[in-house]
C-alpha cells in the first residue's frame, strides 16, 4: 500500500510492506544502530542498489540523539565524500530518523534522505512529517528542522523483533491520533489485539494517512498539528520530573492522555464512559494509567517549559468526544489544579 503526502514540490510517498528494491543514484549512507543493524541492516544491503553504500553506526538510545553524534554522522559523510547528489538512509526508531532527517538538512545545505522506521511508534508518527531534531542541555529537540524525507518505507516485519515494551509505546501514539481525529481507528483498538500482521499494517496505514493528511495542512504546526500533542504536556512533565528514566516516551503519553481526559471531561467535553474507554483501551495494550503527582505547583510550572507554551499561555490538546479535538489556550489555572488533584 502507499499513502501520498502532498507538499508540492516537497511531496513524498509512504510505502506499507512494499519494500521490495530502493534505486537510488550516487552514494548511500545507512544511519543505524548496532541493535537495529544486527537485526535488519543485510534485509536493507539486499533491497538497495546505489553506486556505493557507506554504514554509520551511531551508540542506541535516547541520550546520543544529540549533537555529539551528529557530529560523527557529519563528520563520516565528509569522510566518505557524500556530495549533494547522495542520499542518507535512517534504519531505525525515532532516534535514528530524528538525527538522520537532520543531518541530511545541513549536509552541504541539505541532501535527500529516506526513512526505514523499525519501531511502531516510528512508523505511525516519527517518520512522517519532516520533524528533525537532536537533544541538549535544555531540553529535547530543541535544535532541529523541518525537513521532509524523500520516501518514507514502513516493513510491519521489523516489528517482529520489536520488545513488547516498546511495541505498547507506539501503540500509545497510534491511539492518540484515534482519539483525536478518528473514531472507527478507536474502535479498532477496541475490538482487536493487534497479533495479527494484518492487524498492525491497518493500524500503521491508518496513522499514516491521518499524519499525512494534517501535515500536509500545517507543515510548520501553526494549527491543527498541534493536536498530534494530545497528551504530550503532562508527558513531558512526568518525563522530566522522573529524570527520563522510568518511562518509555510512549508510556508517558498513555499517562498524559489520561490526565488530559479528567481535564476535558472537568470541563465537559468528554463524558465519564468516554474516559474510561480510552482508558481501558489503553490497558488493554499494557500502557500504564496511573501516575502520582508529587508537587503539583512544581509540576504545573513545567508545563511552562513545554515548546507549545506561547506568551505564558499553557496550550492543552483535549478531547472532544472520541474521534474530535480542542486547542484551548485559556483554561483557568483553577480548573488545571483541581484535575491534576485527582492524581495527587
Ligand atoms: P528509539 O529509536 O530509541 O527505539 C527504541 C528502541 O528499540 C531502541 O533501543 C532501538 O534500538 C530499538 N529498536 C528499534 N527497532 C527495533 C526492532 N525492529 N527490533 C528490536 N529493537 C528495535 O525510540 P522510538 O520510540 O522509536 O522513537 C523515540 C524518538 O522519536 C524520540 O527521540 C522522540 O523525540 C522521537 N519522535 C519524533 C517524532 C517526529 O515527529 N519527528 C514523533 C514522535 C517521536
Ligand atoms: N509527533 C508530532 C508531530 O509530528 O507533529
């Protein structure tokens, strides 16, 4: 299957399990990790055919998407004398498409590249939309572009060897976009377990079009992108507040989205049952619900460091039913306290 997001002349397709060869002209680099690499780097050498190919393997995890990694990747693309006709190729999660979309931007003021996500949470969010970026001192992805990939292939196989753990975190963002713009994706996740390869390749064309069709709306998220952050305002706050350990990404999303519930509901735009099917939902899946707020004047403060936070205004991504969503930059403080109370 293929869904097409329509930029003009930035346009791309995204391909879903057709994956058969990549021909690409002049040099290749191959952005990856040693995990990913050792897993599905020979099943990418076999699809590719380019003039010459180069591998940058860059450490796993979170804490090198930064701008000392960027600098290897660079620093190898020069080596190899990449030139503005080369492609750089991600292999990997978010981490991997994040720092490669980047790098392909500022390489000698921008070189085509292409995504390969191998994670569920790459494949449904991270590799679609041309946010690039790495981490620093003072926050995550604070440095970065936006940046289109020249094709984006999501291979629901990688999922295979994908920890059950990190399948869930996807899962959460997967539900975040049927919570805020598609009720009949919501009820999928209802009614299915997503065991079946079928399953979890609808579940990818689904998010796929849904980010395809917002970002082709609002590239630079000046509107309606903003919704894909449903959730994120308290996630960030309990990223931050647990030191970035105790919660994958993902994880911390499923917990924000079900503060941003109780909130929406305080304000009567989603009823009860409705917040407890979302919550139930994301049970289902193993996503964790429950979060004890510590200080709530200190955890309010960090909503305040939140990228979404303009003119000291806090913007909240809520509910509106299932399937539709508000942007609401003025709710009272009182109303924000008095919800974050119900997880003292
Ligand atoms: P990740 O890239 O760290 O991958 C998670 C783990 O899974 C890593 O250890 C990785 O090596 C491993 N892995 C990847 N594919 C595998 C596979 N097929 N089999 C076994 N292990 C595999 O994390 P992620 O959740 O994919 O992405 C999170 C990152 O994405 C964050 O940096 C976040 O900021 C970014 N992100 C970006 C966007 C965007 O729009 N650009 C959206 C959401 C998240
Ligand atoms: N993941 C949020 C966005 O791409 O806008």
């Amino acid at each position: 299957m293929k869904i097409d997001l329509s930029l003009g002349e930035k346009s791309y397709s995204v391909f879903i399990d057709e994956l058969q060869e990549i021909k690409l002209k002049g040099k290749v680099a191959i952005i990856t990790n040693p995990k990913v690499g050792g897993l599905w780097l020979d099943f990418l050498l076999q699809r590719l055919k380019c003039e010459q190919k180069f591998i940058i393997t860059i450490p796993d995890g979170e804490e090198y998407k930064n701008t000392a990694s960027m600098e290897q990747i660079l620093e190898q693309l020069f080596s190899s004398k990449l030139d503005r006709k080369s492609t750089l190729i991600a292999l990997g999660g978010g981490v991997i498409s994040d720092i490669t979309g980047f790098c392909a931007s500022i390489y000698e003021r921008g070189i085509d590249f292409i995504n390969i996500p191998t994670t569920l949470l790459a494949q449904v969010d991270a590799s679609v939309g041309g946010k690039t970026g790495v981490n620093n001192r003072f926050g995550k992805n604070l440095i970065g572009s936006f940046y289109q990939p020249r094709a984006v292939y999501c291979e629901s196989r990688f999922l295979s060897t994908l920890p059950a753990r990190e399948f869930a975190a996807g899962v959460a963002e997967a539900v975040k976009m049927a919570v805020c713009f598609d009720v009949e994706l919501f009820k999928f996740f209802e009614t299915h377990d997503l065991k079946s390869a079928d399953e979890i390749s609808h579940i990818i064309a689904r998010c796929v079009a849904i980010k395809a069709e917002v970002v082709a709306r609002d590239e630079r998220e000046s509107g309606i992108r903003a919704a894909l952050n449903y959730g994120h305002t308290f996630a960030h706050a309990i990223e931050q507040s647990t030191n970035y350990t105790r919660f994958l990404h993902g994880e911390a999303v499923a917990i924000g989205m079900v503060i941003a519930n109780a909130l929406a509901r305080r304000l009567g735009k989603l009823s009860s049952e409705q917040e407890e099917k979302i919550r139930a939902v994301l049970q289902k899946f193993a996503l964790p619900v429950k979060f004890k707020i510590k200080d709530i004047d200190a955890f309010y403060e960090l909503f305040f460091l939140d990228k979404k936070s303009e003119n000291g205004k806090i913007k909240f991504i809520l509910p509106d039913g299932i399937g539709k969503f508000r942007i609401v930059d003025d709710i009272d403080k009182a109303a924000v306290i008095a919800t974050l109370r119900e997880f003292a």
